[in-house]
C-alpha cells in the first residue's frame, strides 16, 4: 500500500517538473519571438482564473479531458495504444444523443440510461479494435486510428441527413436536448455543470479498480503477454475488455458534452479531445491523480491561452509548442525508465 502511495507521489512530481521545464522553455521561445513572457503567462493565467466566468471554464474543458484521459489510461496499461479517442468519443455522444430525443423516459432515469447508452457506444468502438487485435493481431494503433474516420463521417452522415435538426436553418446539428434532461448548471450566468461530479468520482473509482483483480490483470498484461499467461490471465478476452473499458470511459466523455455542455450533436463535437487527453494520460503517468492534475494543466492552457493570443501577439500556436514539449518530454522520460532497466 504504501509503494502505491509512494509511486502514485512520484508520478504527480514528474508531472508538475515536465509542466515547468515544458513552460520554461516556451518561455524562451516567447522571448525570441519578441514577447515578454511574463506578460503572456500571466495574461494566459488571468485568462483561466481572472473571473468565475473564466474558472468555469477551465473546469467545463477539463472535464471530459479527464474523462476521456481516464479511460485512455486503461489501454495504456495494458500495452495496447488507444488512439481511437474521438472516434470512441463520437460513438458515445451519438449514441446518447439519441436516447434522449428518441426515447420518453423520466427525468430522473434519462441521465443514467443515457449515459450506459455512452458506456456501451464507446465500448463497442472500442472492443471492436481490441476483439481485432486478439483475434487477428492487427495493430491497435492502425484500427482505432481507422476508426475514429469511421465515426466522423458517421456522424457527418448523420447531421447533414437523418438527424438533422428540421429547425435549425440546414446548419449540421441535431435538435436540442430536451431541457428536464440535462446536467444541472451551478450558475445561468456559468456553463460548469454538475459533470465535475462524475469526473471527481470516476477518479476516486479508478484508484480503486486498479486493486481489484480486473485492474491487476489488465497491469499484468502491460508487462508482457508470456508474463500474463503464466500467471494464468486469458490474454486475449483481456485485450478486448481492456479496449472496452478504455472506450466505455471515452465514451462517457461525449455524454458528458451533450448533456452538459452542447446539448446537441455538432460535426466538430469531439473536438480533438482524444489526441490531448492521450497526452495527460502519459504526462499524469497513467495514474488518476496525476490525470486530474494533468488535464486541469491542459485546459488552462487551451482557455487561458486563447485570451492570449487576443491580447498580446503571441500566437497560440505557442500553446500547441507547450503541448508537443511535454510529449517530448514525456516520451524521453519513459525511454531513460526502460534504458535504465535494462542497465540494471
């Protein structure tokens, strides 16, 4: 127990040091475009907490960056690269979507259908990618890469034909959520919804599942399918249920989105979620804590970094230079950690 601790402490220090050295050196870079980066960080800072406006923000963005980053996590311990966060994502806010325009239930049971709705729609575009990796052995990285494709255009299909909104002027979007049907609002004035909820709790359920036997298999796995076979663990039903479970959680990040935030199906909903929150995953060291902390990091960049760029002329490009330091960053970490077991 307390190794995990320990563990858990270390990987939440990495990230904060990757945060500040990927920062530092953005800061250089800000310099050598003209700027004064103290002026930029602290406009980008204001631009994330200088209201509560500007806080609830952050919060809205972080939330399914989390969610998302969670079950992304999953696979990433297992071995197997999810790359298939959109798609997943997509699956999961269609799927929910339709719930709640096509089905007359009660308000207080609508939220929790539609979101296994979610569950099962990421979990499917998942398991789909995870059932072909154990079946055939194709790469995971190639399937839900393919898709995530698959889904957009669905999705385009859907908004421009069948589901499109008979209201909304031929603009690519479904009709609205019922309004008895959606996440509560803390504030009229706010977006930040009661989804901050279900993000805090999925945390807490997450730390506990990696001590169950489910989430010891899956971590086994990650060490190699001949160490998963000796110890007796069925490697291949465990890659399909680690894909499944890792896109179910994605999923639950589009429910999150139309039920809290959009309210509707638009074409660009998932909005590249997937590919940052592949990042917090590995820059949070695939451990809730350093998620949360991670993905509250990436959507105060992507908020604050927004005002600016309107205030200053820094361009927001900067922030995707921040972004792509902490994957270099992350990746040099992670290949020192295998040079050095293999040294010893």
């Amino acid at each position: 127990m307390r190794s995990k601790v320990l563990s858990m402490l270390n990987d939440v220090i990495l990230a904060l040091v990757t945060i500040v050295i990927a920062l530092s050196i953005g800061a250089v870079l800000i310099i050598i475009s003209g700027n004064d980066p103290i002026q930029a960080y602290r406009l980008l800072w204001t631009g994330a907490f200088g209201s509560p406006h500007r806080i609830s923000e952050t919060i809205v963005k972080a939330v399914p960056l989390l969610i998302m980053a969670l079950g992304i996590s999953i696979a990433f311990r297992n071995g197997l690269w999810n790359i298939g966060g959109n798609g997943q994502f997509t699956l999961g806010a269609i799927l929910s979507l339709s719930v709640g325009i096509y089905l007359e239930l009660p308000a207080w049971l609508m939220l929790p259908v539609s979101m296994f709705a979610a569950f099962v729609g990421g979990a499917a575009w998942g398991g789909l990618a995870g059932w072909l990796k154990a079946k055939f052995n194709a790469n995971e990285v190639i399937t839900t890469l393919m898709l995530n494709y698959i889904a957009t255009y669905l999705l385009a299909y859907l908004v421009y034909g069948p589901m499109m909104d008979p209201a909304g002027f031929r603009f690519p979007q479904t009709p609205l959520v019922p309004e008895a049907y959606r996440l509560s609002l803390f504030s009229a004035a706010m977006r930040i919804h009661t989804g901050i909820f279900l993000a805090a709790a999925l945390v807490i359920v997450m730390i506990f599942f990696w001590r169950s036997t489910l989430g010891y298999k899956i971590e086994l796995m990650g060490q190699g399918e001949q160490v998963a076979r000796y110890a007796g663990v069925d490697a291949k039903r465990t890659m399909t249920i680690t894909m499944a479970l890792s896109g179910g959680l994605v999923g639950i990040a589009g429910w999150n989105e139309v039920y809290g935030v959009h309210y509707r199906l638009l074409t660009e909903i998932a909005g590249g979620y997937g590919n940052i929150a592949i990042v917090i995953a590995l820059l949070g060291g695939l451990n809730p804590v350093g998620i949360a902390i991670s993905s509250y990091f990436f959507s105060v960049l992507i908020v604050g970094g927004n005002t600016m760029q309107r205030r200053t002329e820094v361009p927001y490009s900067i922030v995707d230079v921040i972004q792509s330091l902490v994957i270099i960053l992350v990746i040099s970490r992670a290949a020192l950690n295998v040079k050095r077991r293999r040294s010893e």
